[in-house]
C-alpha cells in the first residue's frame, strides 16, 4: 500500500513542568528529543508527509534540527495555537488534499517506534479511529475533597498513549463538530469520539513514555538500547 497518511506532531507546548527549559530539544542520547520523533516517522512506511507544530519563536530550530537529522517527509513548519487542540488544527490545514489519514502524536514521546505507528494506522483503517494505549500497572482511586470516592476496575483502564489516527474524514468531522460547538478537547480521540465514533485500542508499549518532568529524560536515556545511546 502506498504512503496515504499525513503526520501531525505537536511540539508547542510551554515546557512550564520541565522548568522553562524547551523538552524538544533536550540531548537524548546524542540527538535532539524532536529529532528522535520525527525519525520515527521518516522510517514509517505509511507516512507520506510530517507536519511539525511548533511555537513560532522555536521554528528556525526546528528546521535546523529536521535538516541535521535528514528528515526529507517534512513538509511543513506550522506554529502552535493557544490549546493543543488549536495547535493540531493548525497543523490539520498544511495537510495535503491527497491524504487520506491523519496520524497525531507528541512530539515529547520519542521513543516511539516505526512498527506501531503502522500498527495504529491499520487499526484506524479498519475502525476509523485508533490510539495506542497500555494497561494501568497501578490501582487508579478516584479523589473528591482529598478523601477516596472510588476505585475502577483496573482491568478495563488503559494508559493513552500517542500517535492517534484517524481516517481524515472522521478527523474533519470532529474538528467540525468542536469548532460549532466551541468544544475544546486535549485528546484527539475525545475530538472523534464526540461525533459518535468508537475508537480502537492498540496495544502500545510502556517504553513510548512522554517527557514531561525533567527525571523523564532520564528514563528515556535508560530505556534507550546500549548501542544507540552513545
């Protein structure tokens, strides 16, 4: 099957929990944490172009870092909104009219490998919409008041992870929908899921962590396989 699918990677976020400092270009392993994500999808078969959301005074980096890690799929540079959902609908018009799925992810998550994103598009061929997600480890309590008020049933809670795809209809369908309703989601599958779709699980992997404290690039760094962190 020939590459169908556009990839929109959100990279605008404030980075206000990793203490100002921007995650997208912290030194993972020898290269930058963006770059290690749009590799991912350069080597994905499926992917026919990348879209790259960042915030506008972080674009001129952006580009030098796609230049330096030779990532030829990018197509565009676009700059962030207010909310991630704004920012994904920015990105959402770069996308090109021959494409027939979208595929979102973060770009804070740049352990994630070429192998699921194909798997998660297959998935949302077939069901529309798909996301990557892992079973919760822990038990999850429901708080109200700092006093416990419930605890779900660990076996039916999943960890969402990144990328979600979706056929580009259904995608368009949602943003519509939110958009005349002045709906603003921060995850793309809620987006789709308001206009009545039923979004598939694929099973992700525990190692596609997000970088979002700064201990977490050191857990990226550590999950990173020897020969590649160098």
């Amino acid at each position: 099957m020939a590459a169908d699918t556009s990839a929109i990677i959100a990279a605008a976020g404030s980075s206000r929990r990793m203490g100002g400092e921007n995650k997208q270009f912290l030194n993972l392993c020898g290269m930058p944490v963006i770059a290690r994500s749009m590799l991912a999808f350069q080597n994905c078969e499926d992917i026919s172009e990348i879209i790259l959301v960042a915030r506008e005074e972080d674009i001129p980096q952006m580009e030098k870092t796609a230049k330096s890690a030779g990532i030829t799929k990018l197509s565009a540079i676009v700059h962030g909104g207010g909310t991630r959902q704004e920012s994904v609908v920015n990105g959402l018009k770069a996308v090109s009219k021959e494409t027939s799925m979208i595929c979102i992810h973060d770009g804070a998550r740049p352990l994630i490998k070429p192998e699921l994103i194909s798997k998660t598009i297959a998935d949302a061929r077939i069901f529309g919409g798909a996301t990557l997600g892992v079973p919760a480890k822990d038990t999850v309590k429901t708080v109200n008041g700092g006093l416990i008020v419930d605890t779900p049933d660990r076996s039916k809670l999943y960890l969402i992870q990144t990328p979600q795809a979706f056929k580009k209809s259904v995608y368009f369908e949602g943003v519509n929908f939110a958009l005349a309703h002045g709906l603003d989601f921060t995850d793309d599958c809620q987006l789709v899921e308001s206009v009545g779709i039923k979004i598939c699980l694929t099973q992700g992997d525990y190692k596609n962590i997000k970088i979002t404290t700064p201990e977490d690039i050191f857990i990226a760094r550590a999950l990173m396989e020897g020969n590649e962190c160098v």
